[in-house]
C-alpha cells in the first residue's frame, strides 16, 4: 500500500531561496542567519544515510550532519526534478520537470528532462518560472554558478540556474578557489556550488565503493578547506539532490518477461519507472496485475493515489506527461524494460527516485553567518 508522504516532503525547494532571502530579508522560509553572501553547496547523491555511513571517510561533515540536520528532497528523487525545485524554489508538480524522463504522447517521443534539452525542445518552453537567480537580479544580487565546464551552457543550467554567471573549474580544488574570490568580492551575491561526481561514481561503482568513498574524502577536505576561510559576512550551507540505494544485479526486475498489455513507453528511473499506455487499456485491470506480479517489491500506484497521499499537488504543471503508472521499487529493487532502457543502465549499482529514506533525507549544513 502506497505510504502517505513526509510532511516535509520537498524542503529541498526552500534551501537557494531561503539563501537569497538571508540576504534580502524575503522569502527566508527555513531562517537563515542575514549575511551579504551565501554560498550553496549541492552535492549530487549524497543522501544523509549515506554520509552517515560513511561518517569515518568525511568526519568534518559528519560532525556538521551530527550538529545540524536533515531535509527531504522532493518527488521523484531524482536530479531533473530535485535540482529545479532547489533552483526555482517550488514543487515538481508546480515547475513541470516531472521526473528524469517523460513520454510525450503528441510527438510520440521519450523526453529526457535532464540532457534532451535542444532547438525542438526548448527549456524555456517546459519551464516558465523564475529561477532563484532571476529573483536575486531583481534585487540587485549577483548570482553566480560554479561547476563543471560541460554544464556551462546546457539546457538543464539555463532552466533553472539561467541568470547566473557561470564560472567553470574542473577540479574540488578550482571551484574552491572560485567561490572564495567570489566571496571577497565587496557585494551581495548569491552562489551555486555543484559536485556532480560523487552520483556518477555511485551509478558506475556504488556507494560502498573504494571510488566513491576515496571522492567523498576529497569533498569533505574540499569543504572543510572553504569553511575555513569564510569571510565574516558570507553564510555556506550544503545540502544535496537525492541519496543513493546500491541495487544488486539479482534484484533487477525485467518488466519485459511480464505480459503489459497495451504499454505505449516506460521512462523515469529504474526506481521509479512512469508506464504509459494505448488510449484504451484498462489501466485498473493492469495495475492489479502488476501489483500481484511484483508483490512486496514494488509499488504500483496512479497519480491520482500519489495526489491523495501527497506525493503530488492536485494541479500538475505539464500534467500532460504524467504516466498511467508508476512503478515504485522498495528495498534494494530496481526495474527495467529492455525494449525502452539503455543497456548501460543495466550496469548500474547506485539507483535513487524512489521513497526510501536513503533516497529522500539530504543534510542541510550551515556554516558561517548562515
């Protein structure tokens, strides 16, 4: 049976307005201390259960994550959703980026909301809202991204961080240094600092990996390194997108050896996969199918189930690409179907979109003035 949501379910959106409301003293709706500069860290998949575990490889932000506390992402925990709640400052079902992919039933296309961004799918077409960047020009605060190069122009960046000024530096060590010669700066801004790697080597490695806790050191000592040097006006907090399930080949469920009648499209992630069906199918009778078919391991549920129990608004921006089901894996589960999945998503280990704690609660760290 679906469970009904945490009631602070999407306190990720409150975090990047809440940091321009620290500065303008608007819209401050978790508190944070007034400064003249806020610096947002995300970093992507590193859930708080995760950092827990891991608590002897990060002890600088496991003692924070022990001082401080935890938020819960939104639904789906995944990226395309998670980060432009956290950069628009409003639900998914409000900003239209409905999961990490969606089927488009006029074009008949499969629509990734997180790298398919071109000329025939524009961002700006998807998503109409202002971003937390756009609010902090109004206002007269500069607003700044540091990340990765190969972000500096994406369609995703423009969606929900477009009026930033973005400043690309590869290393932990360079985007250190970016944001504290951004910080020295004699004027109010707002940053958004991204670490993308610790979620793909998840993916690849999984979060018991040597990998992935050898860069979870670096972080930890990248962060520690910058928290250090604060100026006495400037405010840091850390949060993160979604956690990490590392998801055992033996728990792939193929939803191609089951008989789906009428499946037009499956998308999302594999933790959470959106099934969508021919006008005519009786959604009612496949929905008890597969409920009986995948038991205990997987949730079938329909919007309207997600809208009762609060997983979802009533109104749905782009409601238009809402599936007929969602398939929603438990425990350590994750389902595929080979007709529609790439086949380097069946490597993977480190899965998230689904309900989990590990996949909802993310670390809200403040340093500083914050």
């Amino acid at each position: 049976m679906l469970p009904a949501a945490p009631k602070s379910l999407g306190r990720l959106s409150d975090v990047f307005i809440s940091a321009l409301g620290a500065i303008t003293g608007k819209s401050n709706r978790l508190g944070f201390g007034k400064s003249n500069k806020v610096c947002v860290i995300l970093v992507d998949g590193l859930g708080s259960e995760n950092l827990r575990a891991a608590g002897g490889h990060a002890p600088f932000l496991n003692a924070a994550l022990k001082a401080g506390k935890s938020i819960n992402t939104v639904f789906p925990s995944t990226t395309a959703s998670a980060i432009t709640s956290f950069g628009v400052g409003v639900s998914p079902a409000a900003h239209g980026i409905l999961g990490y992919s969606v089927f488009d039933r006029k074009a008949s296309l499969a629509r990734n909301l997180l790298t398919g961004w071109d000329e025939t799918f524009k961002p700006e077409d998807i998503q109409r809202l202002p971003s937390v960047t756009e609010q902090a020009s109004v206002s007269n605060v500069h607003s700044y991204t540091v990340g990765p190069g190969e972000y500096s122009n994406s369609g995703f960046t423009r969606l929900n961080m477009g009026a930033a000024q973005y400043i690309p530096a590869k290393s932990f060590d360079e985007r250190v240094d970016a944001v504290r010669t951004i910080l020295a700066l004699k004027q109010q801004s707002i940053t958004y600092l991204y670490f993308p790697e610790l979620d793909s080597i998840a993916h690849s490695h999984g979060v018991a990996s040597l990998e992935w806790l050898n860069k979870l050191e670096e972080l930890d000592a990248a962060v520690k390194e910058l928290v250090g040097n604060l100026p006495k006006d400037a405010g840091l907090i850390l949060t993160a997108d979604h956690g990490i399930v590392d998801v055992p080949k033996p728990n792939q469920i193929m939803l191609d050896e089951l008989e789906i009648p009428g499946l037009l499209a499956v998308t999302g992630d594999p933790r959470n996969c959106f099934l969508y069906f021919e006008a005519d199918s009786n959604i009612a009778s496949v929905k008890a199918q597969l409920g009986a078919a995948l038991a205990s391991r997987v949730l079938v549920a329909t919007p309207g189930e997600l809208k009762a129990q609060g997983w979802l608004d009533a109104e749905v921006t782009n409601e238009e690409f809402l599936p007929d089901l969602y398939l929603i894996s438990m425990g350590s589960y994750a389902c595929y179907h080979r007709e529609f999945c790439k086949p380097q998503s069946l490597r993977m280990i480190g899965q998230h979109g689904a309900i989990s704690q590990a996949e909802l609660s993310v670390p809200l760290l403040r340093f500083g003035s914050a």
